[in-house]
C-alpha cells in the first residue's frame, strides 16, 4: 500500500516539475520574441526607451535558455514514458 502512494506521489511530482519546465519555458520563449522583435511593434515604451543591441544579445539569451527549458522538459517526458514500459 504505501509503496503505491509513493510511487503515485512520485508520478505527481514528476508531472509538476515537467509542468513547470515547459511553462517556464514557453514564458521566457515569449520574453526573448519580445526583446528581439519590440523594434516592430508601435509601443510607448519604445519612444522613451529605443530598442539597442543589448535588447536583441538579452532576447536571443531568452531565446536559447527557454529553448533548453522546453526541450529538458521533454526529455523528461521521455524518460518518464521509457521507464513506465519498462516495469
């Protein structure tokens, strides 16, 4: 019985992380097509502060780390549904 509970406790916990993987991810993907792209949106925020090259080197950093968090959220994905064909 209580190897079931922390087997489905484990499940679940699993299923948060990989939750929070990809949404974090998609999140700062979204952030790095802001930075690289806000020169072509009509914002007042861009009069008072112009888009510069430290704008485009930030987004494409987004870019890249919200990249690594989506794809290591699949990989657990992965993992998870290799192991469970195993047992």
């Amino acid at each position: 019985m209580r190897i079931d509970f922390q087997k489905e406790r484990n499940k679940q916990q699993k299923q948060l992380l990989l939750l929070r993987d990809v949404g974090m991810g998609v999140v700062i993907l979204g952030a790095g097509l802001f930075f690289l792209l806000r020169s072509w949106f009509v914002l007042d925020f861009n009069q008072r502060y112009p888009p510069d090259q430290l704008d485009k080197l930030f987004g494409i950093v987004c870019l890249l780390y919200g990249g690594w968090r989506v794809y290591r959220g699949y990989l657990h994905t992965r993992s998870s549904s290799i192991s469970s064909h195993e047992q």
